[in-house]
C-alpha cells in the first residue's frame, strides 16, 4: 500500500495548493451565501446572532454589536443564526419583532431565498465584470457539450472503426456517457486498449470497437501518454472574429472553412488550433473555403503566456471562435451590464436542466462531484491565473444556487417549500412534520454527499 510518506515533495506542494484553493473558493462562496441571510434578515429587522464560515467547534471569532462573528473547524458551507428561530425564544413584544419565526410570511421568504439569490448575484458581477473587460466569455448550452461527432480525423481509429459525422456516441466498454468531456477523458486515460463504442445513428444503435492512438499534449508527461480516436469537437470552420485580432487583421471572416495551414490539410478545430499555438508571432499561411471558393490568407498569431502545472510557455492566439463554443462578447461596459444577466441566465439554465436529466438518467449521476473535485478544479484553475480561478467562483455560485433552491427540507428550498405550504394552508405545518422532513432530507443530502465523495474516490483510484 502506497504511504503518504513515500510521496515526492512536489506531490505534497500540489496537495497543500489544492486544499489551499478549495479553501478560498469555497470561503468566498460561502461567505456570499451566508452574506445574502446576513442582509436581507438586517433589513427586514430580525437579529442575527452568529454569522459562521464553516460548521462545528470554533476555531476563532469576535463579537461585534449584537452578532458573533466566526471561522469554524468544517469548512465545507456555514450559516448565520437567527434570533427566534424557535418559536419559544421570544418572550417580549420586542423579542417578537426582532424574532424570525414571527415575522411576517414575505418576511421569511426573503430571508431564506437571499442566500442563493446572492449566488446568483455573486456569478452576474463576475460575468459582467468579465465581459466589460472585451474579453470573451464561454456560456454553453447542452448541444455545444453532448457526445456527437461533429468533426473526424480521416483514416484516425474512430475513422477506421466505421463513426461518422453525425453519430452520437452513448455508451464507451458499458459505461453510459452524455458529454465529450466524459468521452474524451474515457479515450486519454484508456492507455492504448481497444474501447467499445456503441454508437447512434438515425435512430438505431450500432457496435463498434476503436483502439485510441497516442498524442503530444502541452503539459502532459510523456511517462503518462494521452490518447485519441480521432472524434474531435467541431470542425474547422469560423463563427465569429474578434475585433483587432491577428485572425481580422489578416482576413478571416465568419463563415470561413480552414482547408490547410502552411500546406498541412486541416479537418479538425483541434488541429487548426495545434498548428496556431505551435506558431506564435509566426506568419502562417491560411487557406479557407469561402462562399465556395478557396482563398489564400496570411496570419500571424499573437504570442500569450500560458502556465500549465506550474510551467510556462508562448502560445499563439488568432481570436475566432467555432461551431459549438457558445462566446459571448461585449463592445462595451453598458452592452456588458445586460449581457451578464445573459451569461447568468445560460450557466443557470445549463446547470438546471443538467440537473433534471441526471434525475432522470439522461446523464450519468458519476459527474456528481465531491469536495476533492472541488479541490482539484480550484488547485488546476490556480494554476492558469487568476481569471480562471474567478470564472470557477462564478460558475460554482451559480451551481450552489441552484442546489439550494431544490425542495429538499434541510436546504433554502425545503423552506421554501414549507412557506408555500404556509401560504396555501393560512398557518404553519406543525412542530412534528416539519421535524420529519427535515430528518428525511438530512438523510438524503447526507446521501448525495457520501455518493459525490465516492464518485471522487473513483476518479483518484482510475488514474
């Protein structure tokens, strides 16, 4: 059995800048959410007795005014205490209008819908932020991520095995996949051994068998190869050109097709993108197809700085945008302000509706994810820059909203939930019902987070 002892220094460094930035990540997320109980209980009049980072014994705090600031030892969520949160606490007509439970039905709902409101917030300042910038922003849908072959690799192992353009590849050696992502990361790590495909096309399923082929990828280590089929992404053809860029400099449109760079015949997004970052501050010859003639181009990729598990190096960008990748852009702060609610209104829908297809089985429930992902993603963002580790924070917050309005007792949704009930039945559900559902729910959340710890055990030990 491998020791923790026997691990190489640099092993130990990594371990310690993940846990350092699934801390922050998930401070800041926390801290908002709880901020959101914070204010909207201060405004509507309720006193707030604790305001907690993190659960159980406390590591420290300060009292400040009538609310006791802490960190606590768990740091995996907080909470902010109310005054009267149980009905026997107030005693006085003063404790009665400082009291949660006796406030008012709107009262109470605005208290507990603030927390994941102010998540939701928390993702629009950064996306507006973000796009005020100039810089584009991803906002995906599902048919941008879904398992269908949109471009192939000519005579690559997926090519041979028979797939083509417009398959959908649902299942990989009976393992169930809805995402490139899953796909891709089943083929890289499945170290050379033929996979089982099962394919649809035009409504039937088809049985196939690709065995994947060895790459270069920036960063990887050659002791630990990466491996592809061939099914790449999206094809080579241009949506949209940045203003000012390399690609608008030299003449690329949208619309444009990429047949070949500097002679080398391109049939993959991937593949035009390898050529550009393998070039930067090179002039490359482009040849595209448009309006259905080919047309000769000269590009000269700017140089960016790129650091990769702690390495960095020179890549080169053009500034386009393909079939598939859902950027949006801003031309200015006003265009931003609007377009950031557009950005949070597709990550919260695409988290939603991902939501519902894992309950329902459309998506495997193996990429519910745990702390340790958590702490993987936050450690892997930290590594490419600060932007990225903010457009993680944005994309959490929506996430942790999103959860938290679900019906499930225990969370801000189950209140929800009971406060509807409230509003329909004129009073309250009783003591003993509500301590019920908040017993089945704690059973499951406890659940979900045992099976989203076990899905990260899996994810480590299949490596």
């Amino acid at each position: 059995m491998t020791s923790a002892f026997a691990w190489s220094p640099d092993t130990l460094w990594l371990l310690l800048q993940k846990a350092w930035w699934f801390l922050v990540v998930l401070g800041v997320l926390v801290a908002f959410h709880e901020l959101g109980h914070f204010l909207a209980a201060r405004w509507v009049g309720v006193k707030v007795l604790k305001f907690s980072i993190g659960f159980g014994p406390k590591i420290f705090g300060r009292q400040v005014g009538e609310t006791e600031y802490l960190v606590s030892a768990v740091p995996l969520g907080g909470y902010v205490k109310l005054f009267g949160e149980d009905e026997t606490e107030a005693t006085t007509p003063d404790d009665r209008r400082r009291s949660f439970s006796h406030q008012g039905l709107w009262g109470k709902v605005l208290i507990v819908a603030a927390g994941p409101g102010f998540n939701f917030i928390l993702a629009y300042l950064i996306f507006a932020g973000w796009l005020s910038t100039g810089s584009p922003l991803f906002v995906p849908t599902f048919r941008d991520l879904s398992a269908d072959v949109e471009a192939l690799v000519p005579e690559s192992p997926a090519s041979v095995a028979g797939i083509e353009v417009g398959d959908r590849i649902v299942r990989v050696n009976g393992q169930d996949i809805s995402t490139k992502t899953e796909l891709l990361d089943i083929v890289s790590r499945s170290k050379g051994q033929p996979l089982s495909l099962e394919v649809r096309r035009e409504g039937q399923l088809k049985m196939l068998t690709a065995t994947p082929v060895p790459i270069t990828v920036d960063g990887a280590s050659p002791d630990e190869p990466l491996y592809t089929i061939g099914v790449e992404e999206t094809p080579p053809l241009v949506t949209s050109v940045m203003q000012g860029s390399p690609a608008s400099m030299g003449g690329l449109q949208p619309g444009d097709r990429v047949v070949s760079i500097e002679g080398h015949t391109i049939y993959t997004w991937a593949q035009m993108t390898t050529q550009v970052r393998e070039h930067p501050e090179k002039p490359l010859t482009f040849e595209v197809l448009r309006e259905g003639r080919r047309t000769t181009l000269t590009v000269t990729p700017a140089s960016e700085k790129l650091t990769i598990n702690g390495q960095t190096s020179e890549v080169g960008k053009i500034g386009i945008s393909g079939p598939g990748r859902a950027l949006m852009r801003s031309d200015n702060v006003a265009e931003a302000v609007y377009q950031g609610l557009e950005a949070t209104w597709g990550w919260t829908e695409l988290t939603a509706v991902g939501l519902y297809k894992m309950i329902v089985g459309d998506i495997s429930s193996k990429n519910i994810g745990g702390p340790l992902t958590i702490a993987n993603i936050s450690g892997e963002a930290a590594s490419q820059g600060a932007s990225s580790v903010i457009f993680l924070i944005a994309i959490l917050s929506i996430n942790l909203g999103v959860l938290n309005l679900l019906p499930i007792p225990i969370l801000d949704g189950g209140h929800l939930l009971f406060f509807l009930i409230e509003g329909i039945l004129r009073k309250p559900l009783g003591e003993r019902q509500r301590e019920v559902a908040q017993q089945v729910g704690l059973v499951l959340l406890v659940g979900v987070m045992i099976f989203a710890f076990w899905n990260d055990l899996e994810r480590i030990f299949s490596r």
